[in-house]
C-alpha cells in the first residue's frame, strides 16, 4: 500500500500507511509542509537558539533553555529510549525522516509554498534530529507544573508568615489546565460513553494542538496530535476506546537552594554530607540577532541544572543559586514508550497499560470502550521525598530531601456514571499542593445533573457555559456596604442583581470586572503587601509566577474571605474601589465584558503593521467553565482559553466532534489558516470524518500554500 494523504472540508489531514512507520514519516511530512514555521521556532526553542532569528525578546527564554539542559536531557532520553524501546526510536525517527523531507527547499529563496515568516526573518529551516521530538515535548512541558511557585512561596512565607501558603493557594498565571468529564453509557441516549473537555492553554498561533488522523493496518486513530511530536498522545479516538487528558496539577518537580563556590579546578556545591562536590560547569554561546552574542554559564549539581543565581550568589546582587530536579533529567526518560501502544489500544485495558510507561508531564486521564468500560487514573511519575520539598526551595546541603522513589498513581472511580476533572482536588489529591478551585469542576456537575442522559450534541453547550461562581466572595463585601454616594449605590444594586454570567455582550459582567481590577490593585497597594512589590531578581521567564497582582488577582475569592488579612481593612477597600470605579463610569457609554476581553494569542513574531490582528471579544473568565483567563487587576486580555474542544462518542466515532481556536493550517492567508475560528468563537464543532469516501485524495505532495 502506498501512502495517502486525504483532507477534509476543513483541511484537516488523513493519512493512510501500510505500517506505523510510514504512517510516522507521513504525518512529519505533513506536518512540515502545514506548520513549517511552528516547528522551526519550536526546534529553535529546545535547543535554546530562538534569539538568533527572533532577537532579544527570545534572549531570556533561550538562556532558560540551556541552563535547564533542555537539549541535553531530550538526547540523554533518546539514547535510552534507542536502548529500551527500539521499536519506538526507529518510529519516532521515521516521523523526524518525514518532517526533514517536508522542511526541504522551504525558506531557500521566494518560495511561493514557503511560510511568510521565514522570509521576514531570513531563515531557512535547520535539520531534525531523532532527539529533537523529544526536546520539543520537553520544552513545552518543563513549565507546565508550575514549579516557579515555590519562589513564590518563599518570598510570601518570608515576608508575610506561612499562613499566606494557604491564602495565594490557586492555580497561576502561568500553570496549564483543562476540563474533561466523561458520561457513562447509563447516562446517554445511545447506552455508549462520552468524553469530553478541552484543554486550557496560552492560545498559539498556530495552535499547539493539530488536528489529525493515524489510519494503517494496525490502527486508525482521529485526535489531536502535539506538532513536532509523532502520535497521538493527549486525546485520540481509535473506534474502539478513547482518551483524553486534564492536568493532575500535580508537583513533581523540586527547586534546592545551592552553596556554589569557584575553585581553581571549576565550581563546586555543598551537599547534604557536608562535603563540597564537583559541579559539572560549561558556557555556551547564545546567538542574539541584531546585537552581541551572549556567553551563558551553564551548571549543574547533584540535584539538577542550576536555573538561577551562580556562586556568587547575593554578594554582586543576584539571586542565590537554585537548581531544579525534575524526573526526565534523573531518569532518562519522557515516556515516549507510551505512544505507539496508544494508536494501538482496543480497549480501556490496553490505554490503561500504555500509560503506565507515561512520564511527563503528570495527568488525570479518563478513558472509555465501546464494550462498557472506563478509566479514571493518573499517569506519570511523582516521586516521593520530604512534604517541603513539595511547597518550597529547599536548601541542598541539609538532608532529608532527596527523592526516594515514586508514588503510587491513584484511580477513581463515576459518582452516578460521571466523572469530571477541572484541576481541582480530585484524584490527585495526594500528589499536588496547588489546585484550581473547585467553581469550574462543580459547575460541570450541576449541568450534567441537569438532564438524565446526553448525545454528543447536547455536550457543547457545557464547554461554553459563562457563570461565575466565583464572583460570591466580591458580591457578598458588596452587599455588606452601605452610606455609598448614588452611582456607587446604583453600581452595588446593579451588581447585586447581575446573573454572574460572563459574557461578551454583558454590560454588568464589565462593571463586575472592574470592580474586581480596582480592588485587586488597591490590595496589592496595602502596605502589608509592599515588601512582595518588588519580585526578586530570577530569570525573566520566571517573573509571572513573582508578580504581586497576578497572584492577588487569582487568589482574590481567599483574600476577601480569610477570617484576617494583615491588618487590611477591606470592607474599606471594597467601598473605596467601588466608588472609583462608579465615578469613572459617569458620562461615559455603558461598555460590554468583549469590549476589553479580547483574544491576545501569542505569535512568535508579532504580525506586520498591515497584517492580520486577530483580537476578537470573548465570553468566559478564569474560573467560568469557558475558561478564558484574563489577569484581574492587570489586563482583561486573554491569552490562555480552551486550545481545542472536543466530543468523543463511542457509540459512533463519526458523530464525535471537534474544534481549534484558528484553523488546521499554520500558513497565514491559507484558507484554512483561521476558518474555525468563528465557530470556536460561538462554541460549535466540527464533524469528525470518519468514510474515507468523503475525503479529498491528494495526488502529490500536500500544498503548502
């Protein structure tokens, strides 16, 4: 059988293969030829070299990169994997195969198929190696658990006591979440399961899922593949089973605080023992376009990569050392084991199996089969080590805090043939110290319990359901305030009568949030708060978890309903803020909630001044089901929402459905680059095309424009 290439009406690419391995070449190609750009700015990322065509603002992200040891721990698990899991090496090489094939001749000159983007900035696409997939799902990970917040803490426990732990505990500006609920057969209208969900991440263009179909003689899998990543590894439909993933939200990466000193031989670290130990110490040149090259110390101790401070530590001004350990790094491996037995799975017995292999990054999956059964599980590795480890730096020349093993992951079980996760305390419970609040995950619930059973077309309305239970705090301050001037009076009324629906054209869900910002900003003004103003000096790329209004803006339901609050009078503040805003509100033309939460997705290079700017209204908040996260008290933006939605039905693969924030296509001016667009906008989906006589055949190789 030769390989096919097939699209859809929405330009969503079915591929078709005699075997795995073909199949693995023929999604590389293809998705060089889609995403040609995409997989060069994230390859450059890995490696740390960004900044040698998209200039200084790349800078800091390019230094994380190397002092983390991104590359060097993507080869380090490549070389295992080549060792252990033979199979899986040699497919995921035929994908890198594929992607340089497709990569080929694009940017070399006026390529009418070539990316617009290689031109501005006058790349042309390097080579893949076989780590490189690797690299890039580490890359896209190695943040994702949000281990910046132990500075945090730090900083917050340091100057304000360890109650504050408690009071900022919520899942930050910069953590990854998603819902994901799944509906027994007893509860639908065809007596087989549904999953659904969608992941919440910063919304990319292109985006950071893409959608895909895996057909060989093995399998035929439709999901949403990672681009630069063979397989389906988040969520994928094999006919038989389906999968899906939320993040457990789970802490499994550790911040020690180094004593670094120079030696004549190199540097060296303090450990546990009270000996000093040799560090492992290079430098590395990081290219900058348009200004000087930037020489990189690069360190490691016992514990991992040294990420921020050297061994000067506080005496020239810099944060003390701090290293980071984290599982792909101490054991060579990032659960690439799992992917191939997840195109392969036929049952939620064998997805149960596949993820035991999975490492990183931590996740709660739901699963069902067309035979009845269901999973609801952890995946990945939590090791186990002291309960501070968990919440703060810990210094790493006292002992008691090395690792010494790997939790158990924990199952659940439907609670009346439901299972929900939205990054609250659930399953992983146990493994995790941060967790969203539970508004998002008890408001899927209500709206399950709404109806007996369910079709996968009644499932869509649930992704994009608007009420903010989290609103309850602010509102009930409001209610307890009296002797307000008139239109702060007439705001607190209007307020007090508003439906808590988040929504675009909402004229009061735009008062409710100003309010909300004016208060975040007069908290994080409180003298109490003015030693955490000022973050400490760590890496740029650190700085969204260090930010005083963020965290006061995300942990805003704690601080108003915490028995004390430093001294803070805010019944007071509450008043204050409401009158500022009532006042600046006279005179003016009512405004809408999409007025100012608009979409800021991110674009590696910002788009030309005569280009396309997409910043559309949105519906939906941080803690609404439709989960599009402004920053209260610093910018109504979003930058992170749903990255895709999906509807698995297992009764009927083709009546599942799909959506991504902008289009299949990573090409701008493509006529798939921004098409669904408008229905993710308005919470619709796509058919899942499942006859491949409904598909259209590409006779050579895709286009590329």
């Amino acid at each position: 059988m030769t390989t096919e290439i097939h699209r859809d009406a929405w330009g969503v690419p079915h591929l078709r293969a005699r075997d795995p391995f073909a199949l693995a070449r023929a999604q590389g190609l293809v998705t060089a030829h889609d995403r040609a750009w995409q997989l060069e700015v994230e390859r450059h990322r890995a490696q740390g070299t960004s900044a040698s065509f998209l200039g200084p603002a790349a800078l800091a992200w390019d230094v994380f990169a190397r002092r983390v040891r991104l590359e060097d721990t993507a080869r380090r698990c490549q070389a295992a994997l080549t060792e252990q899991d033979p199979e899986t090496a040699a497919w995921v090489a035929a994908y890198v195969d594929g992607v340089n094939e497709g990569l080929a001749g694009i940017g070399e000159g006026p390529s009418p198929g070539a990316a617009p983007e290689f031109a501005r900035v006058g790349l042309a696409p390097g080579r893949w190696e076989p780590w490189t997939p690797l690299a890039v799902w580490l890359s896209t990970h190695i943040l994702f658990a949000g281990f910046p917040a132990k500075l945090w803490r730090e900083e917050a426990v340091r100057h304000l006591g360890p109650e504050a732990v408690g009071l900022f505990a919520t899942d930050g500006p910069g953590t990854a979440g998603s819902n994901g609920w799944l509906v027994a057969g007893e509860r639908t209208v065809t007596g087989h399961a549904l999953l659904a969900g969608d992941p919440h991440r910063f919304v990319e263009d292109p985006g950071v899922y893409q959608q895909i179909r895996l057909a060989c003689d093995e399998f035929d899998v439709v999901g949403l593949a990672v681009p630069g990543v063979p397989g389906i590894a988040h969520f994928g439909h094999t006919g038989t089973v389906a999968w899906a993933i939320t993040n457990a939200m789970a802490d499994y990466q550790d911040l020690y605080r180094e004593r670094l000193r120079r030696t004549g031989a190199g540097v060296e670290a303090l450990g546990p023992d009270g000996r000093w130990h040799r560090a492992a110490r290079h430098t590395e040149p990081v290219h900058v376009a348009g200004e000087d090259t930037v020489e990189v110390e690069v360190l490691e101790t016992d514990r991992g990569p040294v990420i921020a401070g050297g061994p000067e530590g506080l005496d020239d001004g810099t944060p003390p050392a701090v290293s980071l350990r984290y599982p792909p790094r101490v054991t060579g491996d990032l659960g690439f084991g799992a992917l191939l037995p997840l195109l392969r799975a036929r049952r939620v017995t064998d997805v149960d199996r596949a993820l035991d292999a999975w490492a990183e990054p931590v996740n709660v999956v739901q699963a069902a089969d067309t035979e009845g059964g269901v999973l609801h599980r952890v995946a990945g590795r939590v090791p186990v080590r002291a309960a501070d480890n968990r919440v703060r730096v810990v210094p790493a020349w006292e002992p008691g805090h090395e690792w010494t093993g790997w939790h158990p992951l924990p199952r659940a079980g439907l609670t009346d043939g439901v299972a929900v996760m939205a990054n609250q305390r659930g399953v992983a419970a146990g493994l995790g110290v941060e967790f969203a609040p539970p508004h998002r995950a008890d408001r899927i619930r209500a709206l399950l319990a709404g109806r007996r059973t369910w079709s996968a077309a009644d499932l869509p309305a649930i992704h994009t359901d608007t009420h903010l239970a989290s609103a309850a705090a602010l509102l009930d301050h409001l209610a307890a305030l009296g002797g307000l001037t008139g239109p702060a009076a007439a705001l607190r009324e209007r307020l007090l009568r508003w439906d808590r629906r988040m929504d675009a054209d909402s004229e009061d869900a735009a008062a409710y949030a100003q309010v909300r910002g004016a208060v975040v900003r007069h908290l994080a003004a409180q003298p109490a708060f003015a030693a955490l103003r000022t973050p400490p000096a760590y890496p740029e790329v650190l700085q969204p978890w260090l930010a005083l209004v963020p965290r006061i803006g995300y942990a805003l339901e704690h601080l108003l309903r915490a028995e004390e609050l430093y001294g803070v009078d805010r019944p007071a503040l509450v008043r204050a803020a409401l009158e500022e805003v009532a006042h600046a509100r006279v005179g003016r033309p009512p405004a809408r909630w999409g007025d100012t939460h608009r979409l800021a997705a991110w674009r590696a290079l910002p788009e030309p001044e005569d280009g396309e700017t997409l910043t559309p209204a949105l519906s939906g908040d941080h803690d609404c089901v439709l989960c599009t996260s402004a920053v209260p008290g610093l910018t109504d933006l979003a930058a992170r929402g749903p990255a895709a939605r999906y509807v698995w039905d297992l009764a009927r693969r083709e009546d599942s459905r799909w959506v991504v924030p902008h289009g299949a296509h990573g090409t701008p001016g493509h006529p798939h680059h921004h098409d669904q667009l408008p229905l993710w906008l308005r919470g619709e989906l796509v058919p899942v095309v499942t006859d491949w006589a409904h598909l259209e055949k590409e006779s050579d190789a895709p286009p590329r424009r």
